[in-house]
C-alpha cells in the first residue's frame, strides 16, 4: 500500500500526521509513505528527508511549487509502487489500525475503491455513508455521492486503467469531480464503517484546506465539470435527477442558505446568485426541483423567480428553526445498554415555540405567519407529501475526538392539534446507547460521549443534545454503572449549566465516589457480610480492584478488597476483622477511583482490641429474597472450591465411570 500526502508549509501541523503514520499495526513493510514536497519555503523538506533516512519506507519528492494539492497527489499515483494508494492530507491523521483494516476489507473484496469512517471536529461528515460496513456496493445503490472528499484508499491500477487523475493547477471541487469520475467506473466499493480510520483535524490558525472564500463564478464553472460527469454516465431519469440533486441541494441552495448567505455583502449575494442560476437553468430541471424537501423547493422556487430578498428572508426564517427533543425515560438494560425513550420536535425562535402547520382537509401547510411575502397572496406552501419524511436518529459523539456513533433507535410520527386548525409533527422516539461493542463497532474509548438527537423534517435537519428537558424520575435512573471486562466506569449525568445527558467513560473527568454519595447502600447480611452499592453491573462485568479505608482524625487503614458484580449491582465484600487496627470507632470508606481519588464514606464501624469489626447496627438490608440467593450463591462457591481443592486429586485417580459418579453427586450438592 501507498499513503501519498502533498505537503506545503505544514509546521507543527503534520505532527499528528507523521506519529499516526509511526503507530500504525500494519507492518512497515506492507506499505510506503510519500511525501510530496510542493515546493515548500520552510525547513519541511529537510525534515522529511531525515524522516525518511530513520525509517526506510518513508520517501520524500520535492517538486516546484504548484499551489494547489492535485499535481502532487497525481505524481503520488505515479509514483507509488502499492497495490493501494490511500490520500491523507498533511494536517490530518489516520488512527492506528487504519491501514491494516481498509486494506483487509480492500483486498478480500478486489475493491477498487475503499471508505474508512472520518471523524471532524470543524467539517460536516456524511454520518449515514458510515452507518453500517458494506463489503460490496457500487453508486447505484448506497449513497456515495455524500462523500465526495478524496480521503480513501483506491486501487492503484484501476486509477490508472480509467485515467482518473487530479486536474492541477488553482481550482476548486477537485475533489468532487475526482471523486465522480471513480465513482461511475468502480464495480466494488467497500465501506468500513465499525471503526473510525481518518480524523480530519482543526487548525488554531483557520488555515485548513478549503477555508479561503470562493469566487462564484470561478467556483459554479468548476461545478459545471461535475455536473457534466453525472450527465455524461446517466441516462435522463430518477438516478440522474437524484445525483444532480444532491449537488443542487449542497454547492448550490446550500450556499444560499443560513448561516452563510446572511453575512454576504449586496454585491456578493448578487454574484452568487447570477452564477447558481445560470447554473441551475442548464442543470436543474422540474424533476431535480419537485424532489427537494419543502423548505429546499421553496428556496429553489425562490431562485427560479430571482427573488434575492426572498432568500435572504427564508434563511432567517430556516436559522431560527431548531430541534427540540425531551427524555420520557431512561433505564439500564440487563446488557448494559441504555435504553431512552423520548419526544422531539422542531420548533422556532428563542421561545422555541412549535413550527406550527395548517391542516385543510388531508392537506398540511406551513403556516402562513412563516411564508408571509415569500408567496403569491394566498398560495400556501403544501408539505404533506413530507410529513411521512419526518425521522430521528440517536448518536454518541465524543466531545474531544468527534467520533460519532449511530445508535439503534425508532421514531414514529404523530400530529398534534394546537388548535384553530393548526397542528405540528411530534416524533416519538426509543433507542439504546451503549459505550460496550455492539454490533458494527467495538467498545468506545474513553471520554466524553455526548447523546445527540437529530432530527429530519420539512427538507431541514437539525440536531438536539438530550437531557436539559427530562422527566422528573429521569434523574434517579441515571445510575453510574461499571461495565465490561475489563471493567469500566461508565457515569451518566447531566451537564452544568446545560443539563445535557452524557456518558463519561472510563473516568474521563468524573468519578465514582461523586455519584455515588447520597445513594443508598444496602447491608447483605452473613457470615460474611456485603454491602450493595447503588453502582449497575452486568453478567458481563468483570471484577475490579478497590479500597477500603479505616480512618479516624489522626490515622488511616487501607485494605485492598474487589467491587463484584452481583444480581446487577456491585458487592462490596466486608471483613470480619481488621489486622493491625487499634480498638475503637473508625469511619468505613471505600476508595472506587484509584489510591489518589476521594473515597466514598459508608459509616462508623467498631474495632475492638482483638481486631474484630463490629457493624452498626439498623443498617438499611437488601431484599430478603435477594439476600437469600446471594447468601445461597456464595455457599455453593465455597462448596464448589472446596471440593476441587480437597476431592480433586482423589477423584482424577478413580476411574473414569466412578468420577463422573463422584462429579454429578457433587453437581447435586452444589447444586
């Protein structure tokens, strides 16, 4: 395989990029690193040339400045001397197991093109492309056209058999016309999508590709180069319609659209609004139109009818839309996944007030009070055909690495009368997240994974974070939980001041003890007395280590001890006595994050002079019937051991048919 990575003046900004390269599991003999220096003023040549001196399957080209990164990506598939070529750019970074899992997948399926999921922290991702891995697929029946950046892995000679390469020089959506001009040839494209190979990262100096403002007409004639692709390898009908619509609905309406088309200049928005338009009379036709949601086909109308101001009075209208989602409940599943139930809407202005409709007869409308000077008098804007497109989704999206993960999740459609003969539509949602594997993904990393609700209706989309709208009862469900194998903390809570539900993993910035206090902990009484944390567990979890502390004003007594799943919560097991602990009375805590963390307190214990610990008494006890099968459950354990310990040594020397004797009276006894 080949990495080729056009630099030019990176700085400090390739770091990540060249340690990702360092780290990774694929061998490095399996695969080639190229440098194309672009004609870079700083000292980055120097320092890749002794990069490549360390480490032989680095090598470094230099060619004059071109200015742009398609002559140096060309000369990379030139140059390149792997089966596969996969594009980074220099301020990107691959994690660790990238190559080795594209490759796989690339070579088990002679795939002529690869797609590993991206992550952002700046830039939008096509979040639906990556929601499941696909081995084999092709334009025509997955939705590649929304990933149209040229971060990928592609089969060296396919690039080179279809003569696909990089127009050079100064342009813009070189990219998209690169990646058309794949699309239509590959007969296999394989999509990775259970792990997240490439992470596009922000710069501190606002200096990453594609930031610069574009020209209009320079930009829209380079789109004509794209648009001719589609139409070059389609034939007229519901395939081309849909492939131009997407290049409709994002370089073009999206670019007259909020945020953006609110902060043009009169003299810019007219610019722009020549260029789209001569573009869209030759391209985008009644079919392309009539299948934009709502809000798009009112913005397209706008255009077709050169109404400027228009535009600009629907983009204030469409900013102040937003999503609004609500936890109806939330509860712990016996595998360890959360299951929510909620409502989400789209609303409008600071008030969030519903994003009201007109019904007349089986017919809905936006509501006037909306379209107001947008439309002929009287002519309303029909949206039933897009009520049945409202839909919700549930994700987890890691705060600092922007890594998202779908969840699984059902939303239904229900309108609701507000009256006077106006209704909105409210999305009734339940989804699972869960920070264990699932399936299309492994077990997430630690962190800050936030629980996001996007929701889809009118042509809009818009996103909500959870939680600062919840039922009362929500709150005591949110148990911290330990989970896994090896175990982990896994906290939900609620941020301050937001009040916005997220999962702390493995113990990012929270802690156990914090969450812990004030929730009831239950004696299990026996011989050998436990204690039941308020702390969620799983058959699944495994074991993990903790302290217990003895300690009075001037002294201190730790012990070690281990947290073990039981029935669902975490056992804390006690002892009976206390070795080298002075008589009297001492407070018993627990330590749950580590020797340098706060411990939780539990209560005052006695100790008398022969080390044994006296337990107060009128502690709070776990149910009778639970206690039972604990008390039962642990007996057989010491039977069982017992047994292996005392019997196991006789029993292998009988022969065969007495030990299967002696192992099922055992299995009865124990039972």
């Amino acid at each position: 395989m080949s990495v080729v990575i056009p630099v030019y003046n990176p700085g400090k900004y390739i770091d990540p990029c060249i340690d990702s390269l360092l780290r990774q599991t694929l061998p490095s003999n399996d695969f080639e690193v190229l440098f194309v220096n672009d004609g870079s003023t700083d000292d980055t040549r120097e320092r890749l040339e002794a990069l490549a001196t360390e480490h032989p399957h680095f090598r470094v080209i230099t060619i004059p400045n071109s200015g742009w990164p398609g002559k140096p990506r060309n000369i990379g598939v030139a140059e390149a001397e792997g089966e596969y070529v996969q594009f980074v750019d220099q301020d990107d970074y691959l994690a660790t197991e990238a190559l080795e899992r594209l490759y796989a997948i690339g070579h088990r399926n002679s795939s002529d093109i690869v797609i590993g999921k991206v992550a952002s922290n700046f830039r939008g991702v096509p979040h639906g492309v990556f929601k499941t891995t696909r081995e084999k697929c092709t334009l025509r029946d997955a939705p590649l056209y929304d990933s149209l950046t040229p971060h990928k892995m592609f089969r060296t000679e396919f690039l080179r058999e279809n003569g696909i390469a990089y127009p050079e020089g100064k342009r813009r959506l070189e990219d998209q016309l690169y990646m058309m001009q794949a699309y239509f040839p590959a007969k296999a494209v394989s999509i990775l999508g259970d792990y997240t190979c490439y992470h596009y990262s922000k710069r501190d100096d606002g200096k990453n590709a594609g930031s610069a403002k574009i020209v209009p007409s320079g930009y829209y004639g380079n789109l004509r180069e794209v648009l001719d692709v589609v139409v070059e390898n389609t034939e007229p009908g519901d395939f081309r319609d849909l492939l131009l619509r997407r290049f409709y609905r994002v370089e073009m309406l999206g670019r007259l659209s909020e945020p953006a088309v609110l902060k043009y200049t009169p003299e810019y928005l007219d610019e722009m609004c020549d260029a789209v338009e001569d573009v869209a009379k030759d391209f985008m036709h009644d079919g392309v139109h009539e299948g934009l949601g709502s809000i798009q086909r009112l913005r397209s109308t706008l255009l077709r009818n050169d109404d400027r101001q228009g535009l600009l009075r629907i983009a204030r209208f469409t900013r102040a839309v937003k999503a609004a989602a609500r936890i109806e409940e939330f509860a712990w599943q016996p595998d360890g996944r959360i299951a929510l139930t909620v409502t989400g809407r789209l609303v409008h202005g600071d008030d969030r007030a519903p994003l009201k409709l007109l019904r007349r007869d089986d017919r809905y409308f936006l509501h006037p009070d909306f379209t107001e000077g947008l439309l002929p008098d009287g002519e309303l804007l029909d949206v039933t055909d897009d009520i049945g497109k409202y839909a919700g989704e549930m994700s987890l999206r890691n705060r600092e690495t922007a890594v998202e993960w779908s969840c699984p999740a059902k939303f239904t459609t229900e309108i609701e009368d507000l009256g006077d003969g106006t209704c909105e539509v409210v999305l009734h949602g339940s989804g699972h997240v869960s920070s264990e594997a699932v399936k299309g993904r492994g077990r997430v990393s630690r962190g800050f994974w936030d629980v996001w609700v996007p929701l889809r209706g009118l042509g809009l989309v818009r996103k909500a974070r959870l939680g600062a709208d919840r039922a009362e009862h929500v709150d005591a469900a949110c148990l911290p939980a330990s989970l896994g194998s090896p175990a982990r903390a896994v906290i939900p809570y609620f941020t301050d001041p937001h009040g916005n539900l997220t999962l702390d993993v493995a113990r990012r910035g929270k802690k156990l003890a914090t969450y812990l206090e004030g929730r009831p902990v239950l004696l299990v009484p026996s011989n050998r007395p436990e204690l039941r944390l308020g702390l969620l567990t799983v058959a699944a979890t495994a074991q993990s280590s903790a302290q217990l502390v003895l300690s009075s004003s001037d002294a201190s007594h730790t012990f070690p001890t281990a947290l073990v799943p039981t029935e669902g919560r975490a056992h804390l097991p006690l002892p009976t006595r206390a070795a080298g602990v002075p008589a009297g009375t001492w407070q018993l805590s627990v330590r749950l994050d580590g020797p340098k963390n706060a411990a939780l307190p539990l209560f005052e214990v006695s100790v008398d002079a022969r080390g044994r610990i006296k337990l107060p008494v009128g502690l709070a006890e776990a149910d009778p019937d639970l206690v039972s099968r604990v008390v039962s459950k642990r007996r057989k354990v010491t039977v069982r051991r017992s047994l292996r310990t005392v019997g196991g040594r006789l029993v292998r020397r009988l022969p065969g048919r007495a030990r299967k004797s002696v192992r099922r009276l055992a299995a009865r006894i124990v039972g």
